[in-house]
C-alpha cells in the first residue's frame, strides 16, 4: 500500500474510532496518527491469532484498523484517567 493509502485509511480509521469511542472527532491529524497507530495494533493482533493480512487496502482492512485504534483509545482513556466523554 503507498503512503497516500496509509494516510487515507489513518483518516477514515481514525475518524470512526474517535467517534465510536468520546461521540466526536479528535481533528485530522489526530485521526491520522490514531488510525495509523491503531493499524498497527489491530494488524499485530489478528495477525498474532492468525488471521488476515492487513497490508491491503481492503474492508476487512479499515475494520482491522478501527478496531485496533478503539483499543488504543480505550487504553488511552485509561491511563490518562480522562474517562469517556458522550
């Protein structure tokens, strides 16, 4: 996937988990680097228990994606101690 992919689906990822997890957006760089984060963490977990390969950019994919960037802002939430805002 070229840097243009990454940078659309850390957009896309990002902004879905941000609104799935505080109800708003954390602003576009922020869903960037929180999609792009949470790509990395969803992709080393389902590919840790042997699932799909995350490097296409596909569906399966950008729902790898958000799910790992709602764990990272969960865990985030967590150790800041901010809680979930609604």
């Amino acid at each position: 996937m070229s840097i243009v992919g990454w940078i659309i689906l850390g957009l896309i990822s990002g902004f879905i988990a941000s609104k799935a997890v505080s109800g708003r957006g954390s602003g576009c760089l922020a869903d960037i680097a929180l999609g792009l984060i949470g790509a990395l963490v969803g992709g080393w977990l389902f590919s840790h228990f042997g699932h799909h390969d995350p490097m296409e950019f596909n569906l399966v994919s950008m729902v790898i994606a958000i799910i790992g960037a709602v764990i990272v802002l969960l865990v985030w939430h967590a150790v800041t101690g901010r809680g979930l805002r609604r």
